[in-house]
C-alpha cells in the first residue's frame, strides 16, 4: 500500500449523474466514464459530488458562475487544491473567439481566480489558459468499453455518409449539399436539425450511439477554421467513429492533427473535392490510436494529481 492515497472529488452541478443522456456530454465524457478506469489506480481515491470527506483535490467540471466561484473559495481556505475543468476557451480575449461572449470570458478570469489551476481539453486551449494560470492538457477520451465496435465493412461505392452532434451545429452541412446531396446522409443529434436536404435523422441516445454509428461509412465533420471556438474542441467528434473503423473527413483543427489514424482524412473541406478524397481510401489501413483511449488517459491523471499534491 502506498504511504498517501491521494483523494479527489469531481464536482458536477446536475441531479442525472446517472443518466448520461440527461447530463452535459462533456460530464460523462470527462468525469464518469473515467471512474471504473480510476479504480485500478494504487494511491488514488477519486469520486464524483461525494461531500463526506475533505479531498486533497477538488475537480470542478465546466461550471463557472457564483455558486462555483463560491465553492472553489471555500475549498481553498480548507487548503485543498482547487481545478477547474473546461472544454471551451474562455481565455482568449480576442475578437476571433466568435462563440464566446466577452460576459463569459470575464466571469470564467473571476473563476480561476480562486483555482489552482486548470484543466483543458486541447492544447489549443491549453496554450490560451497558461498565460494566467497552471493549467494541464487533458484530451477527451475515448471509452472503448462502451465504444466496442469495430466496423468490418465499408462500402465506399454507395457510402452512408454520417455526422452527429448537437442539431445546431449541423447547419454548416448545408454548405455541402453539393457533395452531401448525392449520397445517403445519416444525421445523429440531440433533435432534427432542419436541414434543406435529404438525410435521415437518429435521435441521439448514449446507449445506441455505438451501434448507430456503424450505419456509417464515412463521418463528415466539417468546421470553420478561423473561429478560435472550433480551433479548441477536442478530438472526440471524430474520436469516436474513428475508434470504431469508420474513415473521417475533417477540416485540420489542432487537436485532430494528433490523431494517428490512418483513416482520419483531414482536409480544408470547403476548397476540397470531397469526391476524390472519398475516391481515395483506403479501407484496408484502419487503426484506432490507443492513447486516447480512456483506460491510458487515466495515467495522465494520475501523473497530473501527484504534481498537484506531491506525495
């Protein structure tokens, strides 16, 4: 046994811990799904809202408004080392942050100011945070306990061409119907986005969503470049259909780029013939990248908490 076990709460502001279809995507995807992968971890104690005990580390997950704030002040006068965790970059002041609020922005620099540092779902955003405070690149993960799948057969001749997230943002697939129009189009999202071609839609469901995606030849996942929200999501859009055996199309954000997967195509898809890239597959080289697998990221974690708490 080691001589400290370092103990850590993650704290999610929602009544559905246990329902992954009712909690924010980011919660499950970056706290609940790591917590049996935490388990096999010597000299690591890790839950989620459990206000039994005082923890060594506090984990804040995405929130950051005056019942957070509040929070992370109180834990830091008990001297526990207080993080905030958050997949969207509300650090950089500069007009290209096109999502971002300039209210959101100054309420998140009020936040950090009573944390001891930050999490980060790219280094993208990563870079951004560590100009004002400690701040650790964590990326999502995949958890491929539940994204067990491997798609055996792709048909590149007639493909199915899918997309899946939340319906607002699948506007930008309008952009495409030149392409997207010839093809059979499977839209998963949290509602029918409404879009001005023909596709069928799939309500999103945790539990499905492994096996709907395998209707999927090919996942298209465009992205405006030049908005520095995009340039910060992480990799688990495509990460999961890629872990699964379906080739991506996607435009070059930095944190794809760190993918090696052989059938992950990035590409600048609005000045791209997407044909000739579908033309050009190759379906016989498919690998899911290991080390964004949930079981390995975990280590990272691991490695992070001893340098915040060094034992």
């Amino acid at each position: 046994m080691p001589d400290k076990i370092i103990k850590v709460n993650f704290f999610i502001k929602s009544l559905y811990l246990n329902d992954y279809n009712k909690v924010l995507p980011s919660h499950w995807i970056r706290c609940l799904q790591l917590m049996r992968y935490f388990k096999g971890i010597e000299g690591l104690r890790v839950t989620v809202n459990n206000f039994t005990y005082l923890p060594d580390i506090l984990v804040i997950m995405r929130g950051f408004g005056g019942f957070e704030q509040l929070l992370a002040a109180a834990y830091r006068r008990l001297e526990t080392k207080v993080v905030w965790d958050t997949c969207v970059n509300y650090f950089e002041r500069d007009g290209k942050n096109l999502q971002v609020l300039p209210s959101q922005i100054a309420v998140a620099h009020k936040m950090i100011a009573d944390c001891d540092a930050v999490f980060t779902a790219s280094r993208f955003i990563n870079d951004f945070a560590s100009k004002y405070i400690k701040s650790f690149y964590l990326t999502d993960t995949i958890d491929k306990g539940h994204f067990s799948f491997w798609k055996e057969d792709i048909n590149l001749k007639a493909p199915v061409i899918g997309w899946s997230g939340f319906a607002v943002k699948a506007k930008i697939l309008e952009r495409y119907k030149h392409f997207l129009g010839k093809h059979r189009v499977l839209i998963i999202a949290d509602k029918d986005p409404l879009l001005d071609f023909d596709y069928e839609f799939i309500r999103w469901d945790y539990h499905r969503f492994p096996h709907d995606i395998l209707r999927c030849d090919v996942m298209f996942s465009p992205r405006e470049v030049n908005d520095m929200y995009n340039q910060g999501h992480s990799i688990f859009k495509v990460g999961v259909f890629l872990s699964e055996g379906i080739p991506v199309i996607a435009d070059p954000i930095p944190s794809y780029t760190e993918l090696r997967c052989p059938h992950l195509y990035l590409c600048d898809t609005e000045n791209t013939d997407i044909e000739k890239v579908l033309m050009g597959m190759d379906t016989d080289k498919r690998a899911w990248d290991k080390q964004f697998s949930s079981e390995n990221i975990v280590r990272e974690y691991n490695e992070v908490f001893k340098k915040l708490c060094p034992v």
